[in-house]
C-alpha cells in the first residue's frame, strides 16, 4: 500500500514570520534560534532546521475533532518554511533516526491504533496500521517528547 506523508502548511504560520518578539509572547509564541543539527525538526517543510537558523516554537492543535482525542502540544516552525513536496513512499529525513509513535485515527478522530517505530521500521509500520479500512490517516509523533511530526495518509 502506498502513502503520503504531509507537513503543515507554511499559510498558517504568515501571520506570525517576523512579528516583534512582544507580539509574539501576547500569542504565546517563541522566537529560538537552532543551536544544533538535528533538534529543530520543522512541522512545514519536514527538515530540521540548520544551526542558527530562527524558528518559531508555539502551541499547536494537530487534532481538532471534537471528543477526547483533540490534541495539540508544542511545535517548531522555520521562519523561512516552505511546504514539503514529498513523493509518494517518500520518508523524509527529519522521521529518520528518531523514534516516533505512531497514532491511527478514524475519519472522526477516533484512535483506533498505535504503535512505535525507529530508523528503518517506519514504512512498514505506516502500511500495517493504514491496512485496515476504517482508519482514515496517521499521525506520527516524537515519541520522547510527544510533538506532533507529520500527517499519514494512503496515497
């Protein structure tokens, strides 16, 4: 089975490129500046920003459904993202070398299945959790601080 791996798109993020650190902190935002690579993995083009590079750390709702499965936790943008054109199959750089959580939702966000993958068992575990007809798509996670990575979905 075939899937597409999807980031966030940098639209969402426009209104927030260059703000003042003051505006920034009245929407809880953080201007920080990559001091390593990789520790600054970007939501929207799916890379890990490069040593000095400015991102932007804020809250984000990865999953607004209504129930008890609405989520959002901390993410990193980079200023200067652009949207992540994967192919098809294609695992990027930024979920390699990582352990990440596996999360399998129904198309009312419902979880239905999880699991956890490193380095190479990744494209495995995204088939066999979308296997199943009434998962809708996946969200992958860092498994040791638990922000959301990337969105799964059958291509």
């Amino acid at each position: 089975m075939s899937f597409q791996i999807t980031g966030l798109r940098a639209a969402e993020f426009t209104a927030l490129i260059g703000l003042p650190e003051a505006q920034l902190a009245e929407r809880g935002v953080r201007r920080v500046t990559a001091d390593r690579y990789p520790g600054f993995p970007c939501r929207v083009s799916l890379v890990d920003a490069q040593p000095g590079e400015t991102l932007l750390l804020l809250n984000y709702e990865h999953l607004p459904v209504a129930g008890p499965y609405r989520s959002s936790y901390a993410i990193y943008v980079r200023e200067s993202a652009r949207d992540a054109h994967l192919q098809v199959d294609e695992i990027p750089q930024v979920l390699r070398n990582r352990l990440l959580s596996l999360r399998a939702f129904s198309a009312a966000g419902t979880l239905l299945e999880a699991d956890v993958a490193a380095d190479g068992a990744l494209p495995a575990a995204i088939e066999r959790l979308l296997a199943p007809e009434e998962v809708a798509y996946l969200h992958v996670h860092n498994a040791k601080p638990g922000c959301f990575a990337a969105r799964v979905q059958r291509a």
